[in-house]
C-alpha cells in the first residue's frame, strides 16, 4: 500500500478529461462519482488514489494536483488523507550500551 488520499473534483467529468488526467499522470486514479461536500445535490467526480511511486504523500498529493490543473476550469475543493496507524516505536538492530555520564 503506497500513499492513499483522494481528491472531489467540481464537477462531474467528460470521458476526454478522464482521458486528459491519466495522460497528466493521474493513471492510477480510480475515477467515480460524488457529492460535492457543500451541496449533496451536485455530482462531481472523485479520484481515488493509492501512489506506490511518490516517495512522500505530500509528493503525491501535489502530483495529482499539477494534473488537475491541466483541465481548464477543474478545480479540487475536497482533499481526504485517511488516518494512518501508528507504527510501534520498536527499532531493528543491535542495542549498544553508553558509558554513563561524568559527574
């Protein structure tokens, strides 16, 4: 599992702008469609994103961004990060033992 996130989109979108996106790098998106989060009325689209390639979410989230803005008048007003489990605070490797310190 890479780096999970997903991004609402304004609106619903056209096949050539699905087209659009996965050719500005959105072509591991899974594409479905929404709600816009202030209007359950309005049908956007929602692209759902497991990044294995970034080397940080952040990298990420700012890739899928850049291809977003490729489209004219697309825009993103809803970003979801899910929580992450806390990894343990457990080390690999060998435990060295410090002489204490001078008093």
């Amino acid at each position: 599992m890479g780096h999970v996130f997903s991004l609402v989109l304004n609106r619903e979108i056209t096949d050539d702008e699905a087209a659009a996106l996965r050719e500005a790098g959105c072509q591991e998106a899974v594409l479905g469609t929404d709600q816009l989060p202030t209007d359950a009325e309005v049908t956007v689209t929602k692209l759902d994103f497991d990044d294995t390639v970034s080397p940080s979410l952040a990298e990420a989230i700012e890739n899928a961004l850049a291809a977003v803005r490729t489209v004219e008048d697309l825009s993103v007003p809803g970003l979801t990060v899910p929580a992450v489990k806390k990894k343990d605070d457990v080390l690999e490797g060998e435990i060295v033992e410090t002489a204490p310190a001078a008093q």
